[in-house]
C-alpha cells in the first residue's frame, strides 16, 4: 500500500476554515483541547439565536470542527433567544441546558441587560437588569453549570453602537457591565472571553470613519458576516481549534533531520505548501523550511535569530527532542553522554518560545514522535522519549502556547496499524526518519493546527 504523492494531495479537494482576523480576546492561555463526544451549548440572546443561520457564529464553528476535529464527533446545540437577559437565562437553565448534558457551555449575555434601560416619565429607569442582580444571576447560573460538571466559558457583551471613539450612548454603562462579568470570570474561576474588548480593538483598527453600525454589526448591535467571523475565531481559540491563516502569514518550520526532509518531493512541508497553495493561494501565505541534520534544542537556541526570527515569522512549528535523547550513549565508565538533560531541554524551550513571543509569532509545539515503532511500547528509547514528551507537554501548557501532540498521534497510529509490532517501515524508514506515510500523518496534523483540513486521502494498492 503506498500513499498518493504530493501532486495528488494537492489537487484533492479540501476544506479550509475561512480565515478570520484573529483577535486579542483575553482567552486563557493555553486552550483545553477537545473530547470525543464533547457537547457544547450557546446559551444568549439574539445574537446567539442569529449564530445559526448560514453566516451565523455557532455555523462557522460547527464547519470548523466538522473540518478539523470530525473524528471527535462533537455536537453544538443552538440555546439563544431573542430578547433574554441573565434572570431569563436562569428562568431556563435546566429546560435549555442542563437537560441537554453540556460538556462545554459558552454564555455570551449582558447587552440587553444594558440596552433595555429605558428613562421613564418620571425621570426613573426600568427595563434592564439592576446591576446586583445582573451579576447575581451570572454566579448563579455558573455554579449550576459547574456543579454538573461542565467547563464554562463567559463572554462580556459586544457592542450597542460601534463608534471608534468611545461615543456610542451606552458604552459607559456597556463598560460597566462587562467589569461586572469579568468580575465574576475570576471569582469563580472560570475562562474569560472578552469579546466586548475584541470588538474595541476591531474597530479602533477598522472603523476609520467612527461609523455607529456596519463594521462588525447591522444595527449596532447584531452581528453581521464579519462578526460572526470574529466571534467564530475567539471562540475557536478557546476550544483549541488552532489559529487560522492570514494574509501574508510566513510559516517557519524549525527542527532536525525529520524538518530538514520535509522539505524533499514527499516531505511534509512540501505536502503543506501543496495544500496551501491549491487552498489558501489568495492569502499568499509562505512555508521556511528551517531543519538541520543532528540538531537538538541547545542547537535551535544558538540559531534561533538567524533561521527564525531573522526571517520575520508570523507562525512557527518547533518539531525537536528525538536527538535530545537518541544521542544519548553509554559511556565506558557507565555514565551517560550526547544527549541533552532534561533541565536544558525544559529551559532551553522556554527560552525559544520566550524569544518568538516577544517577536510575535504564534508557535506551534510538537512533541518528539518514535525512535522505533514497535506498538506494544518496547522500543528501547521509549521510556525516556515519553518523558521528553511530557517536559514539551508541560512546557506548551506553561507558555501558553499550542501543543501538537505528534507523539500521541504516532502510537495511536502505530497501535491501529502496526498489528506486527515492526520496528520500523509503517510511518518511518529506520524508526525515526518519516517515509510518505509518516509525513503524510504529520502534514494532515498541522494543516489541523493551522485550521486547514484535507479530506481523508485513501491508500492505494501498487
């Protein structure tokens, strides 16, 4: 069984996410990835109700993880009604989303709340939510969510008039209220996605002639196509569906050996750029490869201005740690030599990523993969390359930055389909080096970081 070449990939027919601004959303660092059979419930108002429709924010999201995480099977359940304020989602907490076994809730509420204030005859103010109770009913509806064990994510509400300049007639009110979730956010311990910040940011950036609607909303309120998408993209970063492309984008792939072929007619650079150039080609996005033979991480520290940040990227995949314990050899007296100890290897990917998030590239951390690909986990290097692995892990988790877990995809893979426990010959050529079908694996699960996800190539009998 051999897997179609680089040409074929590229003309397959592929879905892309479409690529969204991405915003700064005060997300927590480090998203938690997605489950199989995860469920996650939009609970809102209007806005929310609108996320359906075919240009709707919850739509952009149910592609994208059709697209790119189809495998985990997971479900988005629509629960905005039009209207609602916080004491109306309490009202329908349990109908709407507790009886529906949420894994994942996002609340994105608070404009009404605001915008249904309304001066009276009598000089006094009715039709909103009091801010006591506004605030109140978020902690109440958080506990309950909590308590039957689902992660919460709470959005601060977006905008009621979209003028640059800070003019709109509620935002000091609007401001006010989204403290309040913030507030509330860090009391109770729960993930933060601060849209109303994000929407800020967006028009201080775009909205040049201080215009009250037609940037990201309709009316000043409802969101158009562009902020579904950017709603869409904030979200997406909170659930780990990793960033999408933009104009311009320079991807730099920084390793060893492995990194260095990936570049050749087979590698998986080459399979990326063909995918992007056939999918993305308007976004003009360019792929570096930047991998050298024997390199460990000590050696990506001392090229990293030169090979990296020298070249201006926007994105970086670091694939590195198979020599950091591969060059490992015993020594005469018994003692242990060549390769690199754990200590460096944590401080020393700390410090690469350290130095790309001050120069503004988003990074992408894999794990080191196989140095043999017997499945039942008796490779000699297997026990001190998961330890390796577990350093990278903590280490993406520590900087909040991206993890692409290659090993684990490695042993899954090896496990489903190395049923005569080889060697090598499944995904690489000596154990460590990847053949077209290990390039492939690793071609398919970064285009998934990038947020481009090719449809399922089938193997072909020669």
């Amino acid at each position: 069984m051999l897997i179609r070449t680089a040409a074929v990939l590229a003309a397959l027919v592929l879905t892309t996410v479409t690529p969204i601004m991405a915003a700064d959303t005060g997300a927590a660092a480090g998203a938690a990835a997605l489950k199989k059979g995860d469920r996650i419930v939009f609970l809102g108002d209007s806005i929310t109700a609108g996320g359906g429709g075919a240009t709707g924010y919850i739509t952009f999201i149910k592609s994208a993880l059709e697209a790119n995480a189809k495998d985990l099977g997971v479900k988005t359940l629509n629960a905005g009604i039009s209207g609602n304020k916080v004491p109306d989602l309490q009202r329908r907490l349990e109908k709407d989303v507790l009886s529906k076994d949420p894994t994942i809730v996002f609340i994105y509420i608070g404009i009404n709340d605001v915008w249904h204030w309304k001066k009276q005859a009598d000089g006094s103010m009715a039709g909103g939510t009091p801010k006591d109770a506004y605030e109140a009913g978020l902690k109440d509806i958080i506990g309950k969510i909590k308590e039957a064990g689902a992660r919460v994510i709470l959005c601060t509400p977006g905008t009621i008039g979209e003028k640059a300049d800070g003019s709109n007639e509620r935002d000091p009110m609007l401001e006010e209220y989204a403290a309040i979730s913030r507030g509330v956010a860090k009391d109770y311990g729960v993930e933060l996605l601060d849209l109303r910040k994000a929407f800020i940011d967006y028009e201080k950036a775009n909205n040049k002639g201080n215009q009250p609607n037609g940037i990201l909303t309709g009316d000043g309120v409802h969101l158009n196509k562009e902020g579904n998408k950017l709603v869409a993209e904030a979200m997406l970063k909170v659930l780990g569906v990793g960033p999408s492309l933009k104009k311009g984008d320079r991807i730099v792939f920084l390793g060893d050996s492995i990194t260095a072929a990936g570049v050749g007619p087979d590698g998986y650079i080459t399979l990326i750029k063909n995918v992007l150039d056939a999918n993305a080609k308007d976004l003009g996005v360019e792929t570096i490869g930047a991998g050298i033979s024997g390199n460990k991480v000590p050696d990506l520290q001392r090229r990293l201005e030169r090979d990296v940040l020298g070249k201006s990227p926007t994105i970086v995949f670091i694939y590195i740690g198979i020599n950091d314990v591969w060059h490992w050899k015993k020594q005469a007296n018994g003692g242990m030599t060549g390769g690199t100890p754990k200590d460096k290897y944590e401080a020393g990917l700390k410090e690469i990523l350290g130095k790309m998030k001050a120069a503004g590239a988003k990074a992408v951390l894999c794990t080191p993969t196989v140095i043999g690909e017997k499945a039942d986990g008796s490779n000699e290097r297997d026990p001190m390359l998961e330890e390796y692995a577990a350093i990278s892990r903590a280490v993406a988790k520590d900087c909040g930055v991206q993890l692409l877990d290659l090993r684990q995809i490695f042993i899954d893979y090896e496990k489903a389909n190395n049923k005569g426990n080889q060697p090598n010959g499944i995904l690489t050529g000596d154990g460590v080096h990847l053949n077209k079908e290990g390039n492939k694996l690793v071609a398919e699960a970064m285009l998934k970081a990038l947020g481009v996800a090719p449809a399922p190539i089938a193997a072909e009998k020669k």
